[in-house]
C-alpha cells in the first residue's frame, strides 16, 4: 500500500511540474511577444521621429535654396544689366572713335584746302601787285608827259580817222589796265573770303575734334570704372550659383534619405500589421480634402522652382485657406 501510495505522489508531483512548466512557458512566451511588440512599435515611433526631422530639415534646406535661387536671379539680373552698359559704352566708345576718325579725315582735308588756298591767294596778290605796278607806272609816264602831250598825240593826226582811232585806242587802253585792275582785285578779295571761310571750318573742325577726343577719353574711363564691377558680379553670381547647386545636392541627399527611411517604416508597418499589432491598411484612402484639385503628381518631375529634374514623392492638392483637411485613413501616429 504504501508502494502505491509513492507512485501516486510521484506522478502528481510530475504532473503538477509539468503543468507549472506549461504555464510558466505560456507566460513567458506572452510577454516576450507583447514585449517584442512594444519594442517593434517603439523602433517604428524613433523611425517615424527620424523622419518628422528629416523632413523638417529638408523643408529649411529648401527654404534656403530658394534664397539663394533668389539671390542668384537677382545676381544674374544685375550682371545682365552691368553687361548691357558695358555693350553700350563700347558701342558708343566706337560710334566716336568713328566720329573723331571722320572729322581728323576732314581736318586733313580742311587743312590741304587751305594751304591750296593760301598759295592760290599768294598767287594773286602777287598778280594784283604786278598789275598795280604796271598800271602805276602807267601812270607815272602820262602825268609825265603831262596833258599836253596826250592832246599833241591826238592832235599829231594825220586825219579825223586817225584822231578818233588814236582817241579810241587811249580809251581802250585805259579801260584795259581798269578792267584788269578790277579783276585782279575781285579775285584777290575772292580768295581772302575763301581763305577765311576755310580758316572758320578748320577752326571749327579742330574744336569738333577736342570735344570728340574729350568724349572718347570719358566713355574710356566709363570703361575701365565699370570692368571691376562686371568682375565682381560676375564673381557673385558664381559663388551664389555654386551655393545653390551646393545646396540642390543637399537636398537630394536628404530627400534620398527620407524615400529610404519611408521604405523601412513601410516595411516595418507591414511586419506589424501582420503580427496584429497595429491596424492593417484595407488598399484604400479618402480624399482629405472635399474639393481637391492636383497640383502636383508622384513620381519624377521638373521641379517649379529649381527647375532640375527630382522625385516627388507625394501628391499635393491645392485648396482654398481654412479648408478643413481629414486623415488619408486610419491609423495610430
């Protein structure tokens, strides 16, 4: 009898520590899955952390390329319009290098004009002052001879013919030296009135000359002042351009980092779902606007701002300030 009684304490004693196991296994078990699960949904809440501030920071980062795309178009604008005074002053620098070429060309001419003119004038007064010594000395002979040797040659005629030829022929004489005399003069005074026009033009050239030299030593300077400040725009315009690509390839870092990190809570969202721990997405969402339009769809673009060619990974939907805004679906943040 008490053999029996032996092996019946035995065997409940192994049942007992049997089920002490089983049950102690089952605990185990749960709390290592509800403590799995919290640390799965802890990891997904640091991710989805991570990407709140990933985000942000992408949101500073293109805040500040869009600066600095201002400042470039601003730069751009102001080299632009640095450039077009500079094309200015160099065409008006050769439009007077053109005038100043022009008007040295006619002062050369102007000047051989009047050195011909001078010695044609030369010419004439020498002219003027043979003629006025002949007729002089004309002169001087027949008031030599005095009155009475003129009346004496007509008188000495032979007959009437002869005295009216005589007469004519001292007549024609003294008509001959005035008419000569009174060329010679009129072409003398001619050319002095020529001489002092083409002394008013050459004057007149030379001052042209002055001020168009004056002029094309300004625009020269005009020049040289405006060539350090095109360099230093220029100089600005590539450091803020270098910036902005800088900060475009900033930004496409941080972007390729969130499309990785979105993966991973995807990825992470899924394994959870399918162990129950957090709702499963049925495939559909809702608009979370009532009145939507597409702005802007997923996938490549052009961006409208940096005008470079970039993943867009969402969809915006443009609507009116105050417009109440639903969650997509249901879900737990």
């Amino acid at each position: 009898m008490e053999s029996k009684a032996k092996k019946a304490s035995v065997v409940v004693m192994a049942r007992t520590g049997l089920l002490l196991t089983l049950v102690l296994m089952i605990a185990f078990g749960f709390f290592a899955d509800i403590t799995l699960a919290d640390s799965g949904l802890s990891d997904l809440s640091t991710k989805r952390t991570e990407l709140t501030t990933l985000q942000s920071k992408i949101e500073q980062i293109k805040q500040t390329l869009s600066q600095k795309s201002r400042q470039e178009k601003d730069a751009l604008r102001a080299l632009q319009r640095t450039e077009e005074e500079l094309l200015a002053i160099e065409s008006r620098i050769e439009q007077t290098e053109k005038r100043l070429k022009d008007a040295e060309r006619k002062l050369v001419q102007t000047r051989a004009e009047l050195a011909e003119a001078e010695r044609q004038l030369e010419t004439a007064t020498e002219q003027y002052e043979v003629s006025l010594h002949s007729l002089e000395d004309r002169l001087v002979f027949i008031y030599k001879l005095g009155p009475g040797s003129m009346l004496e040659l007509l008188l000495g005629s032979s007959s009437f013919a002869d005295f009216v030829t005589r007469y004519d022929y001292l007549g024609v004489i003294a008509r001959q030296d005035a008419d000569v005399y009174a060329e010679i003069r009129a072409e003398k005074e001619a050319l002095e009135e020529q001489r002092e026009e083409i002394c008013a033009r050459k004057a007149e050239l030379e001052e042209t000359s002055i001020e168009i030299a004056l002029l094309s030593s300004s625009l020269a300077e005009q020049k040289r002042s405006i060539q350090p400040v095109l360099a230093q725009r220029s100089q600005y315009a590539s450091r803020v351009a270098a910036e902005r690509e800088r900060w475009e390839r900033e930004l496409a870092e941080e972007e390729r980092a969130s499309r990785e990190l979105e993966q991973t809570i995807r990825e992470m969202q899924t394994r959870l779902g399918e162990s129950g721990e957090i709702m499963k997405w049925t495939g559909k969402f809702i608009w979370p606007v009532q009145f939507r339009r597409i702005s802007d769809v997923f996938g490549w673009r052009v961006h409208p701002i940096y005008k470079t060619r970039r993943f867009h990974s969402g969809m915006d939907l443009a609507a009116s300030t105050g417009t109440p805004v639903k969650a997509a679906a249901d879900g737990r943040v």
